[in-house]
C-alpha cells in the first residue's frame, strides 16, 4: 500500500463551526433560569450541579434539589455551593420551588417517574441518559410529551466529542458512497467495567441492563451516524466473569475476607469523595457503593454482541466488552466506494501517537497534554489504495470539551446554529434505549425483535423524518 499522509486538523474545525458563538445568549440583567435537580449522587452533582452553578451563575439559578437520601442531598448542597431548598419529596419540591427546568440524574428505572411528573406539573426536562428502562415506560414518556407540550432533553454527551463530531462531519461528506454497514466495537476495562457490576447497575430491574445504561451512548451514536431508524434487533449475551461466576464472594470490600486473594478488590476509603458521598450516608438508604462483584443477585449480562437492521438497510455489528485489559472503541463504515474507520485509546496506536517530548513540554507550560495528543479518522477508497488520515485534536477533559459544548448548548445559548443536528430529543432517547431493550428481550426470547412491536414511533429511512 502507498502511503499519502493527508492531514486536517479537524477538532477545532468541528467546535468552531458546530458551536460559533456559545455567548451570544448572554443576558445580561435578565432574570436567572430556574433550575431543580433529582439525583444527587456523582453524576447529578458533579457533570451537571456545579459546573452549572460554576460556568453558567449568571444565567442559571438552582432553586431546589431533591434526593431519597438526605445525607447525600446535604453533602450536595455543600458541593455545589448553592443555598436553595433541598426535599425528599419531588412534587413538593416543585409546587415550592417552581422551576422552569429539572434535571432528572436518578437511578435509570426511575427517570421516567420524575420525566412524566415534571412534564405533568408544567415543567421542561432534562434527563440523562437512558431516557428509560423498558418500552412501557418510553411510551408514556413520549404520550406525556405529546399531551402536556412540555419539552424533554436527553443528555447525550457523547455526540458532542470532538472525535465523534468529527466523525460525523465526514459522513456528511459521503466519501464511502451508499454506507451499507457499520462495526462497532467498545471495550470497557477491569476498573471500568467492574464498577458496574459493584452496584444498582448490575441489577437489571435499575439499570435495564448494560445494553441499556451503557450501550445506549453508542446505539445513538449509531443512530445518528447512520442517519436512519433502527428496524430489527438480534442480539447474544451472558453472564460468565462477574457475579455467581466465582468462587468466593464477601458482602462488600470494606468488610470482606479475601481481599488478598480479590484482583477486583478497592479501597473505597481511599476515595474521599466516594466516602462522602455515600459511605456516610449508608445509614439512610442501605445504598452500598463497594458492594462485592461476585455477588449472587447480579443479572446483568458481562458479554453482549448485538445486530441492528436500520430502516436505510444498513446493518451494524455492535459489541460491548467488560473486562479488557484496556478501554477504547473502534468504529468502521462501510460503503460501496470506501471505508471510514476511527478508534479511541487502542494501546499499541497511542503508544505511536504520543510525542513524549512534546507532551513533557507542554506539562512543563501548564497547558496539558492535548497539544500533543490526537486521534485520528482513516479514510479508504475501495477502488484507490492511497488513503487519507484525518487528524483530529485531542482533549482529555470532559469527553474532549464535549460535555462543555453541550451544556453550552443548554444553558448558554439555546439557539446556536446546530448543522450536524447534536441536539436530542424524546425520539433520539427512545430510539437508542429501545435497540438495547430490543437486544434485552431477544436475548431473554432468543429471537429477532422488531423495533415496531416496543413502539408506536414509525422507523423511516431518515431518522426522524
Ligand atoms: N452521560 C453519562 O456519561 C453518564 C455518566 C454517569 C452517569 N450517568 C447517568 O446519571 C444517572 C445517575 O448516575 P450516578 O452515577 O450519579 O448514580 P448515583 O447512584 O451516584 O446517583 C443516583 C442518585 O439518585 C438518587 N435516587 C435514586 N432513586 C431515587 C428516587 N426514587 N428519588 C430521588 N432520588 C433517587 C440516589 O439516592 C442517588 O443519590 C444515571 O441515570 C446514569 O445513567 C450518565
């Protein structure tokens, strides 16, 4: 193969043109937005509590935050620096406070209680990600929708990285001719990948399984890629590394016997936050954060491989890993006249990529590292064997400064001109949870699903149309 370097530096391209002008909203001496949250556990207080009180007091007031637990609303209110209100009970939380916004960042199974309550009381939502569980609880999210004209907001951070915009960025240029298929690969590490099994997510009745907590970022980065609605499901998987599969098990690690023996073992004391957040606050709830992963009562597959038929007649392979010795992801589009592939942190690739000079030199200016970090998009032409590696810069934080532009998006500017269409909706969570929930029952049935039988949203070609 002859090798033509084709370099573009495309990240900044991509936050530039997908994002101009995030502070055109400023306004300044108008009344603050009136914001309450559910859920103020890590994600609830730490992605979207204080960065918003952080970035965006000026323009966003929280006036009420609400949680079953009370030791844990507490620690909140002091992590995020705010004085409002906190309750235990979420309708007397809005008849008091009367937000204009909620932010649902409760355990899964429950979004839908506080997405539908909201909604009926007058109030828009933004819930993370899934947007539910199960496709009862998705229709009624999207009749309430319907009925009550209030407005839902999925959180999908993801779509907002710089390597996915810039993915997406490409597609949009056609360069693979008609896609016909998509592979797409995500691996979670031991550390990764075993902190779900330690608590509520390894219990399908609270997180719909990984299919659905984890797997929906990508079903909806597929479907957004693909730019079509997902038709048929088939989906394998099982549960053969973590829960009953060993031999010992202990209640939870603080307390456990064979934390020698335990390659999973964790120190949870050593986790300040960890500790403050839960730890302490195990008294009111039960809500154990270092449980063991061995335990008996984990139903949630570890192993999962699913294949999705869209309504454009691509079709995609789609596997989650987790226990790899690395985390990363690789995707391939495949199309009649090329092939665009794309991976993040595959180790033997990082490992070429890194400049140690160039990294210890920006340390050194206190600038980070993402100067001399990127990642990259390889471009082929079935019929041409030169190709292209598109190079897009990388930022560690915060997905790649996604969760900024998205939050952006959200609070700071509304209106900002969005031509790759990163903005979700009720469709978009339904249409990524219900491929996971698909891939759930056609495991459990072991059976082709149809999209069709969990909704009465109409696949179509286009997505959305
Ligand atoms: N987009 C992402 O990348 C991302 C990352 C992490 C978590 N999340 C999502 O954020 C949500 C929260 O996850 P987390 O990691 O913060 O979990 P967590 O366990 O730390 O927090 C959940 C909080 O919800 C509270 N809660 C549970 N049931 C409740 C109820 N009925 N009423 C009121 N409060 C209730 C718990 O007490 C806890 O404080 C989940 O939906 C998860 O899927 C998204």
């Amino acid at each position: 193969m002859k090798r033509r370097d084709f370099i573009a530096t495309t990240g900044a391209v991509v936050a530039g043109s997908v994002l101009a002008n995030p502070f055109a909203a400023s306004a300044a001496g108008a009344a603050k937005k009136r914001i309450a949250l559910v859920g103020t556990g890590i994600r609830g207080t730490s992605f979207w509590g204080k960065p918003i009180v952080d970035n965006y007091g000026d323009i966003i007031e929280f006036v009420g935050l609400c949680d079953i637990n009370p030791g844990r609303l507490e620690w909140a209110k002091s992590y995020m620096g705010v004085k409002c209100p906190v309750f235990t009970d979420f309708d007397e939380m809005i008849a008091k406070t009367k937000p204009e916004m909620v932010i649902v960042t409760t355990v899964d199974a429950t979004h839908h209680k506080f997405i539908i309550r909201a909604m009926e009381l007058g109030v828009d939502v933004l819930t993370e990600k899934p947007m539910t569980t199960d496709e009862t609880k998705a229709r009624a999210i999207l009749e309430t929708e319907k009925k009550t004209g209030r407005k839902l907001i999925v959180g999908f951070n993801y779509r907002y990285g710089i390597l996915f915009s810039a993915i997406k960025e490409q597609l949009a240029k056609k360069p693979i001719g008609e896609m016909t298929s998509v592979d797409f690969h995500w691996y979670l590490n031991t550390y990764h990948g075993a902190d779900y099994f330690r608590r509520w997510h390894g219990e399908r009745d609270k997180s719909g399984s990984l299919l659905v907590h984890k797997a929906t970022h990508h079903f909806d980065l597929l479907n957004w890629f693909i730019d079509s609605d997902p038709v048929e499901v088939v989906a394998f998987g099982s549960l053969e590394h973590y829960g009953r599969n060993n031999k010992f098990r202990g209640v939870n690690c603080r307390n456990c016997a064979y934390t020698s023996q335990c390659k999973f073992y964790w120190d949870i004391k050593k986790d300040q936050t960890a500790c403050k957040l839960y730890v302490e606050n195990e008294k009111y709830d039960g809500y154990i954060r270092d449980n063991c992963l061995w335990r008996e009562d984990i139903d949630i597959f570890d192993k999962m491989a699913v294949q999705i038929k869209y309504a454009n007649n691509v079709q995609v392979s789609y596997s989650l890993t987790t226990y790899s010795p690395y985390e990363g992801w690789r995707i391939a589009f495949n199309g009649k006249e090329g092939r665009l592939e794309s991976w993040e942190d595959i180790p033997w690739r990082r490992q070429e990529l890194i400049n140690q000079g160039a990294l210890h030199a920006a340390e050194m200016n206190q600038q980070g590292s993402a100067a001399s970090r990127y990642d990259e998009i390889f471009l082929m032409n079935n019929f041409n064997p030169e190709y292209q590696m598109i190079k897009v810069e990388a930022s560690r934080g915060g997905h790649g400064g996604g969760d900024q532009r998205l939050q952006d998006k959200i609070f700071r500017n509304p209106a900002m001109a969005d031509p790759y269409k990163h903005a979700a909706g009720s469709r978009d969570g339904a249409m990524s949870c219900l491929i996971g929930i698909a891939a759930r029952k056609s495991i459990d049935e072991n059976r082709i699903v149809k999209i069709e039988e969990l909704t009465d949203i109409k696949p179509h070609p286009t997505r959305g149309a």
